[in-house]
C-alpha cells in the first residue's frame, strides 16, 4: 500500500519545529519521502490541509488487561487497594477476560494517537493477538513472579511466548522478559532472568523500579542498598532496562545509570494518583537521561489517554521545580515518541524522517483546542486533548480514519467487556 | 418549556451517591420533580438510559476573552510572559475581538459540561451578551486596576455594567466588581471598591488572592503582612469572597477566613504550568472551607476543558500529600458543582434536588472511558474526558445536544476568532 499525504504540517522533532505544506510518501510500512509538491503514483491520496501530523505516541509502561478495574477501587491506601481489591479480583481473570480488557484498552491507547505499546501483565500471547487484530505495535512483556513459588513455570511460558510471538507480524510485535519489581522477585530469579535476557533474548528487561518510598525502605532494610543499586548488583542493568516508574530515584542512582542503557519511563497519573509522588523529571533531563512516558494501567490512571498523560507530565514538573521552564513541551513529545521508540528497542522508529516507520497519528487543526493557531508544539502538549486525534497510522497501514477504529469493534468490544466482568465478578 | 427525562442514574451530591432508574421532571428553569416512574404532560421525553445526569459544573474563575493567547507563549518565566508577550498584545485588542473570544471560550466550557462561568476580564458588557446568546449562566466580574490612573473610570465603567446586566435573563446573569490584585490596586483603590461591593451591590468581590510566593513577599514587604491578612484590614473580607488561586494561604490566613464567607477558587492546571505551586486543597478542605474550581483563563491553561481540571485536582492532591485518600472525587465533584455555585452567590443551584434551578450535564455510559460501569464517581473525575459529554442544559434549556451546540455556531466562532487574531497582530 502507498499514501501520499499533500501539504500537511508535521511535528520535526529534530529541528524542534513544525514544518508546513509538506508532502509526505508512504510505501509499505516506511516514510519513504518528505517534500513538497510531490507527484507519485500511489493507492491513495490524503488532503492534509488543517490537519497536524505528529509521530504515533509510545506509551511504554502500560498494564492493558487491567481495564476492568478502572474505577473499580479508589481513594484507598494502596496496600488496602491491592491487597483487598485489586489482587483478589485479578485471580478470577481467564485468557479470554484479558484478551478483550485488553482489546478496550488499545482502543483507547490508538484513539489518543498512540501506536505503540509496551504492556507487562500475562496471557500475554492473547494481548499479542489483540495487537495483531488490531494493527498497532506492540511489545508483550510477560510480568514474572516467583513469590508463589511458580517462577519455573512462568520463565518455561515466557521462552514459549518468545519463540511464538517475537518479531511476529514483520518486527511490529516484541516480546521481552519483565520480573515484575524487586518485591515480588526473589534475588536468584533476578538473577536468572537477567541472564536468560542477556544469553537467550535480545538483552531488553522491564520491571517496575523505585515507585514506592515503601519500596525503597524495604530495599535499603533488606539488602542495605537502593532498588536500583540493588538490581545492578544482579546484572539486570547490562541488559537494556525499561525502568517503569523511578518516582524516588536517588542522586546516586542516576549518576550509575546515567551513562547505561536505562530509560525510565515516566507515569504522571499513576504516580500521582497512588500518591507515589513526583518523578524527577527535570534533574534526569538535566543528567541527560532519556525518559519514556506512560500510562500505566487503568486501575491506577483510570484511562489510557495519553494526550492527557502528556499535559499532565508537561504541567506537573513545572510546579515541582518552581520553574516556568522546566520540562518544555518539546521535551514531553520527544519521550513520547522517539525516546519512547529507544526505550523500547525499535529502530528509526518515532520520528517524522525518510526511511523511518510509518507510524504516525492525524490531528484535526480545526478544533477548539488548536484556535487559534499559534504555537503547535504547545497546542500538542497543553491545550489539544484526544478527540483532536482524527487518524492513525500504524507500519504503513491505517488503524483509525475519522476517529473510527479501521479493525476492532468498538462497539462491540464495549459490550463484551461489561458482560465478562458482570460475569467475573460473580465467579 | 418542560422536559421529562426517563430512567437516567444521576449523581446525587447530598447522599454522596449515584441514584440509578430515576425520572427527572424540569419545567420552566427548574428541576420540578425526580421520582420514579413519573407519568407527566410534558413537551419533551429524553431516553436517559446509559446516559448519566449530573449538576453542570461551576467553572469559577475564568478569563474567557483570552483564548486568542492559548499556545502563544509557553515555557517563559512570568515576568517575561506577562511583560513581553501578554500584555503587549492584550492592549491591542478591541471590543468586538473581545466578544469573539469570550464566545469560544464559552463554547469550550460548555462542550466539558459547564453551565455557570465566572469571568474576569473588560468590555465584560460583550462577554454578557455572548453569554446571553450562548444560554450559558455567567458571572461578569469585570477587572480593575488602578496602577494606569484611570481607577475612576473603571468603576464608573462598572457602575453601568451593573445597572444594565445584573440578574439580566431571569438571574442567569450576575454583575460582581473584580479588584485584579493587591499588586495592580492601590489600598485606597481595594478600600473604595470593598465599601461599594457592601454598600452598592451585593457583598460580593472577585480577586486574584495569594497567587505567587512574589505576590506574597511583596505584600509582607510592602505592608508588613501577607495578602490575605492586607485585604482583611481593607474590608474586602466582610463581603463574600471569590478568591482566586489562595496557593500560598498560610495556617493563620486559615484561621482568619474559615468562619468567613470566603472562597477559594482552585485552578490546578494553571498553578501548575505557571510554576505557581501546590494549592493546599487538602488543608482547607480538613478546615471546613468550602473551595470551588476554575480553568483559569487560556494564556495559563492553556484550555477550558473543566473536565480535565477535575481530573488534574483531583489527583495531584494525593502526591502533594502523599495520601492516597486525600482529596477524594466526591470533594471533587461538591468543588465543581454546588460549592462553586455557593461561591458565586447562587440559590439553589449545583444539585440535582427538586427545586432547584435545572443546570445539568448528561454523559454518555456508552464510551471507553464509563467501560466497565464500576464506581460513576470515580469515573465522572478520574477517567472521563470532556467529549463523554452528550448533552448540557442551563437554566431548563438545552444549550447542547448530542456534542452540537444548540445556539451557536461553532465553525464559524473558530474561523472569525483565526481571522481576528491575524489581524491583531498586524495591528
């Protein structure tokens, strides 16, 4: 398939400009030429006039499956919320449940313009179908345990989810080993993944990291070391990391890291919501850390609409630092996007540029949100809100025209969805 | 005219819950019934299944006529904003682009649910028309100063707007005098404008309070106490007080205006982006202070959507507390509704109760983000979006259905606003 886009502005995240009346060429699933005035023979046409084109969104740190529980338990202590609510609940789901919470959950990621997701749950080969239906890219992150004792049988689940599903669908699906955080993991099976990553996969790990004070006393208590510098200990930080989280990240923790493959991936709502406290954005910048950002899963957010998640983490620091400047909103739609790409692995992946991905989200300009037209680099980050997202193209293909999901039911999907938990919650 | 909606849930405020299956009568500007099952002669039946009635939110501090300013200058220290960018240009601008932004603003508030707006700006007689015109209920406040010398002016100004707006439509327009700041008003200025608001109008004033830790210091330098406490002597205190922002009220300002009619307006979205600080919601809430929300104007938001503003307070209390409990949606939900109402001098507005006036929002259940239907409290604050909105009606009128405004044109608002906004800065 091949599109020419004619005289569209789009979001040049390099030259932190937007660029107007271009011409972008799409073949396969790549961005073949950016220009003006091109005259191609293609499949189709798009008239780009009023409309914005910006890389598709990255959201690196998500748990899609959870979208049963969105506003399920609220307003709670997290352990009361996890303990009393949320774990309970999580028992009762089947493959089907998280295929189809999942379903819900990537349509609301690509109707925010996301094309790209990274999810750390399990039955993590029915997500990867749900990625495939659906069009968008993903990454599944088997989440391992061995608390309960059955960390065998989740590594043996993982090496079959690798072999099935990794590189699936021409690159657009990943699969990458995630012990899901330091409290949930004994040191030996850290230790095991971190070399089964190295040794078997592609050395990529993602795990929660320092989302918690709590988590952080317990770590110093336990090992007499921080989270971060604890897992250094065990050879997780060889492997490239995406570090979900990092609210309480130390000083000393990021001059370890900083020159290393580690990305932690910011999550304003989340943090906020739990009451985890504030990421710090501007000194990791500052330490010239590369950050994704993220959702996290709608038990915690409640959604998964990440034009909000990027006002949000636009806004919040500014008021941390006391500073006006701080975090800009180029530096927002860069770990949105590019450095949301790195984190996750892919190449030429997350930038308007020839020879780069075809992932690419369509804002309508004609909206309240962008009236009038001053800046659009602001207008993205702190005025424009989802509905402004009007197509979304994913590896060269669109997977939403005009606001409606090109391959998944909505509708439908909507109906399922309450009836499966009608049904979960009676079992 | 007189509608009967069937079989809606509605948010009930007074019992802190969601009454599911009711009929609502309104007849005339007023809600006239809410039962069961009711069987009445009425000139319209609205299907309220899947659908969701809540009170219109109260949006209570606002400067509408800015939306020309959204996106213009972002990422700027304030000084520099306000003394390079903002006021420059706001000085070019006449009447009747004035009227046209005040109009998309409106728009924008109504779209997210709001039926009540208060503003502060000038030419406030052309924001009372386009808030005649819209339907929406507005409380022109109009912004004085008197650093340029023409105090008096301004207050003669004012003294027209009252006579020919107030309680205009029935009482759906409100005429309340706005002193800026302590920084932009000499003390004899805010003493005559307090003595007016007593003796000539209706006790009530609208100001910029203890919005900057600058404004702070300046006023302990100047007069030897803080904001709060400077006003107080002024007799600003002893009418109601519509006190916008209140980011740095420290405990004895507290202590001084919990037993008073005095209001804080919080503004989350833009204490946050102009690196103002933390507003202490929590502290005031566990005072008994009654606190309402607001956008805050669109140079500083930089949107009107009061949905995400709920949101945004709503959460980014717990990480300022570190208390996953603090500040609640229900708290959310009174700030943005009845609380709000109180605030901007109303009767019987900001509930759904028999007898009061028929300022509703209905959201559509049938969307992602009410998927599934757990707790709509939660849902209504932490994952809603503005575009979950179907239908608003103010003062017993729809003023939208089904995302379309009902009296204005919204294409054309965007297209003259563009237009208008070129040519001022040609000017």
């Amino acid at each position: 398939m091949s599109v020419l886009i004619k005289n569209i502005s789009y979001l040049d995240l390099e030259g932190e400009k937007i660029v107007d009346n271009a011409d972008v060429f799409i073949e396969g699933n790549k961005i073949k030429k950016i220009g003006e005035n091109l005259n191609l023979d293609v499949d189709e046409i798009i008239n780009g006039e009023d409309k914005l084109l910006t890389p598709g969104f990255v959201n690196a740190h998500t748990h899609l499956g959870m979208s049963y529980f969105r506003n399920y338990a609220d307003d709670l202590a997290l352990m009361d919320w996890l303990e009393n609510k949320i774990w309970p609940i999580e028992a009762k789901l089947n493959r089907e449940d998280i295929y189809w919470s999942s379903m819900l959950s990537i349509i609301e990621n690509i109707k925010s313009g996301v094309t790209t997701f990274c999810d750390m749950y399990y039955e993590m080969d029915r997500v990867g179908d749900a990625a495939i239906e659906s069009g968008i890219r993903g990454v599944l992150t088997r989440g391992m345990t061995d608390v309960d004792g059955k960390g065998e049988e989740k590594l043996k689940e993982f090496d079959d989810l690798y072999k099935n599903y990794q590189n699936k669908c021409g690159g657009r699906i990943k699969v990458v080993p995630a012990p899901h955080a330091i409290y949930t993991c004994s040191t030996e099976f850290l230790k095991e993944i971190a070399k089964r990553a190295r040794e078997n996969y592609d050395s990529l790990i993602h795990i929660h990291l320092s989302e918690t004070i709590t988590e952080v006393e317990n770590s110093k208590k336990e090992y007499g070391m921080t989270p971060i510098e604890y897992v250094n200990t065990l050879g997780l930080l060889d492997s490239q990391v995406i570090a979900a989280h990092c609210v309480h990240i130390t000083d000393e923790e990021i001059e370890l890291v900083k020159n290393k493959k580690f990305y932690p991936v910011y999550n304003p709502s989340s943090n906020l919501k739990l009451a985890s406290g504030f990421t710090p954005v501007d000194k990791m910048l500052k330490n010239n850390m590369k950050l994704a950002m993220g959702t996290d899963g709608d038990s915690s957010n409640n959604n998964q609409d990440f034009v909000e998640e990027m006002h949000l983490g636009g806004i919040v620091n500014k008021a941390v630092t006391m500073k006006e400047k701080a975090v800009p909103a180029i530096e927002i739609l860069k770990m949105a996007t590019v450095n949301g790409a790195e984190t996750l692995g892919f190449e030429k992946l997350g930038l308007i540029k020839e020879d780069y991905l075809a992932d690419l989200a369509i804002f309508d300009l004609e909206s309240n949100s962008f009236t009038p037209r001053n800046n659009l680099i602001s207008a993205l980050v702190y005025s424009a809100n989802s509905h402004d997202v009007e197509s979304v193209i994913c590896d060269g293909k669109f997977i939403m025209r005009d606001r409606e999901l090109v391959n998944v039911d909505e509708k439908k999907v909507r109906e399922i969805v309450n009836k499966r938990w009608e049904d979960i919650k009676r079992r």
